[in-house]
C-alpha cells in the first residue's frame, strides 16, 4: 500500500492511502510520522499525543482529547482492514507501519518538512517546564556530589513529565541515584524494571538511555554473575554499534572493560575502555572519561598482578591523568576510588610520599559523600599508610575500627580479615 503526503494539492494538504483521502489536522498527523520513517536513524520511532499537540490544528484540543481521537481513528482503520499504524503501550504512541519506500512526498520531502515546520507551534515556556528543568539540574547537582538520595527523591517527586526528552533524563539520574543509594549486594536487581521501561520507548532518548541502564546493571551484578552480563552487554554493544549511538555505547564498552578485568581478561579489558576513553571524549563527557582512564590503569594493574608483578609506573601514570581530569573539569566528587587505589598501588611499590599525596586528595572529598562504603574504604587505605608512615598523624587503629564496623554494618566480609589482621599489628606496635 502507498501512502502518499501532498501538501502542493491545488485544493488543499491531503494524504492519501487505499481509498482513502484525508486533510487538515490528518495531514499534520501523517505527515510527521512519514518524515519519521523516512529518515534512516528514527524510522522505528514514534510520536506521542504531546508531541501532536504541537501542531497547529491539533492544538486546538486538550491532550487527553488528541488520544481518544487518534485511538478512534486508529480502530476505524483496523475495521477497514488496513494495517497502516503501529501503537504502543498506554502512552498512545504511534509509528507508520508502512515500509519508507512506499512513501511518497510531493511536491518533495523538503517541501513536507517546511510544511509541517510552519504548522508547529513553537513550545510554551511556561512555570512548570521551569520547575522540571530546575527540578533535574538540582538532582543531577546532588550526584555529582554523591548525595544519590537526595538526587532519587527530586526526580521521584515529580509525578509526570511533559517532555519524553525529560522523563528519559529523569530515567537516567534516577538510575544513576539508585545505583549509589541501594546496595547492590541486597539489591541486585534494583534498577532492571527502570531498564524494561526505556528500552521499550518509542523515543530515541529513552532508548538510549535503557541502553545506559543496562551498563549500569551490568556493573551493579559484575561480582554476582561477570560471565553473564559480560555475554549480554557484548550483544547489546554490537547492536548499538550499528545504530551509531556512541553516547549510549561508550558506557557499555566502559562495563565491558570493568566485566573483563572482573573475569581475568585484562587484555580484553583494556581495549574496551580505551574506546570507551575516546568516545567519552568525543561526547565530552569528562565524568566518565576520567573514570574509563581510571578503569585502564586498574585493568593493567590486574594485568600485573595475574603475571606475579606490582604495579608500575605506567599504572600510577593513568591513575594521575584520571585525578587531572577531574581537576581540569570539575569532575569525578562523587568518589575517592582513584584516590584509594593510588595509596594502595604506591604502598605495594614501597613509595610512601606518592601514598601521602594520594591520602591528601583524598581527605578533601571524603567526608562530603553519603557512601559508607566509599568512606570505609578510604579509612581502610588510610591505616595501611599509618602502619608503613612514622609521621602519620592518623589513629590507625581507630580508624581500623571504624573501617571494619561500617563494612560490617554494609554486609561487605571480603576485607575482615585484613582488618583484623592490620588491628593485631597495630595494637602490638602501640
């Protein structure tokens, strides 16, 4: 079947399909899902009844009025057998089914796409478009600042966005909160449904970011199961390779690379975050360009550590260009992980004034973060400095203590027993 948008009519804009002759708001309508699916990058995408309502015949009428009149056009065609549009889901979203080369535009597509530009009405910046913009760069401001309670309950409070655009960012920063705010050990499924909801979308960007949300399970499940989310989250980078979407691809090849290392391929791992790097840096996304540099120097290090060798030069050399990117760029509050591994790397090669350095940078951050974990970890590196540093001014084994009550408190036993270890050494050397 042909469907044919004509907007140079002598009597008028008309679609035409079957035997079937429409105008007006049907022109605005069918012309905008043709322009969809005759552009290569969006053709699988959909419209919704906001989107609509932008036109200018289709404003005339309330939202909720646009879905029951597009819903009754839509059974109207199904009782005439014609299979012509693809719905989805409560929202009411729509998509041509008809193949793109059975699209005709006359007088050209150019001329269909002025059209439909002059009949949509520019957006209203009204209060509560103000409020949601405001409302997502204060929670993204709370995750850059490792506050992911505050940033979950800013977006959570708001009950409807009025832009998918909006809602598919509001997706991500929720994700991105819940990640640091919910354990992952007592809740490793805790973003999936977040994930189920994007990846269905009929819009570009919520696509693309259940494709981030993916990455972020698979980080979330890299001790539970690395095999699995490593065979998944290669199938899903092969499959956005091929769409193109390098935003949504550099955090998957980013998990990769963590999934690697976490399964002993260090050489696998280092490849994937060295892309990851690059497209991050493309994107300018200094956040996670300073945390896939991070991510190179710990996949050498286990590199190192799988021949029987300590870390080198080079490793503490990627290490110190992620910490410049996150001075350079502001960067990279959220964690004192680079920190950390600098004082534990410079202490197995014995270099007690690099441990220091890395210590200092890392006091400045550390009491600004809600992680427990983070600030455990970090007492944790600080006392294997004071064990091997006479000039520390650190209570090693009060801040042993405390390390060990709040890796307990969180459930993690992996580094017990190096703290009860580190404690008896302590106290015999008061």
């Amino acid at each position: 079947m042909k469907l044919v948008v004509d907007v140079d009519n002598p009597y008028g804009p008309e679609v035409s399909f079957a035997d079937l002759q429409l105008h007006g708001q049907w022109v605005e309508f069918y012309g905008l899902l043709a322009l969809l699916r005759t552009e290569p990058a969006r053709r699988d995408d959909f419209i919704d009844a906001e989107r609509l309502h932008a036109m200018a015949d289709w404003g005339t009428k309330k939202v909720e009025s646009v879905r029951k009149e597009v819903s009754r056009h839509c059974k109207g065609l199904a009782a005439r057998g014609l299979a012509v549009l693809d719905s989805q889901g409560k929202t009411k979203l729509w998509r041509l089914k008809i193949a793109p080369e059975l699209i005709e535009f006359r007088p050209s597509r150019a001329s269909v796409e002025r059209w439909i530009r002059s009949h949509t009405r520019k957006t209203v910046l009204d209060e509560q478009w103000v409020e949601q913009l405001a409302c997502l760069v204060a929670a993204q401001t709370a995750l850059r600042t490792g506050e992911g309670e505050n940033a979950r309950e800013l977006v959570r409070a708001i009950s409807s966005f009025i832009s998918p655009d909006l809602e598919a960012w509001a997706g991500l920063v929720d994700a991105r909160a819940t990640d640091y705010y919910v354990d992952a050990l007592d809740n490793p499924d805790a973003l999936d449904a977040l994930a189920d909801e994007f990846e269905k979308s009929g819009h570009a960007a919520g696509r693309s970011v259940g494709i981030r949300i993916r990455a972020r399970i698979g980080i979330r499940k890299r001790i539970l199961d690395p095999h699995e989310q490593y065979t998944q989250l290669g199938k899903i980078a092969a499959d956005v390779e091929r769409g193109g979407d390098i935003g949504a691809l550099a955090p998957v090849l980013n998990t990769l690379g963590i999934l690697a290392t976490r399964t002993d391929q260090p050489d696998e791992a280092v490849h994937h975050h060295l892309r990851a790097a690059a497209l991050f840096g493309i994107s300018a996304d200094y956040n996670s360009l300073q945390a896939a540099i991070f991510n190179v120097a710990n996949a050498r290090v286990k590199a190192r550590q799988l021949a029987g060798e300590l870390p080198d030069a080079l490793c503490l050399r990627l290490l110190d260009l992620s910490l410049h990117v996150c001075d350079a760029f502001a960067v990279g509050k959220d964690s004192v992980q680079a920190e950390i591994a600098g004082v534990h790397w410079s202490m197995d090669i014995g270099d007690i004034e690099a441990a220091r350095r890395y210590i200092d940078s890392g006091s400045r951050l550390v009491a600004s973060l809600d992680s427990s974990f983070e600030q455990a970890s970090f007492l944790l590196a600080r006392a294997r400095l004071g064990l091997g540093d006479a000039k520390s001014p650190h209570d090693v084994v009060r801040d042993l203590t405390a390390a060990r009550r709040q890796f307990v408190a969180l459930g993690v036993d992996e580094p017990l027993a190096d703290i009860d270890a580190m404690l008896r050494r302590a106290r015999k050397d008061r």
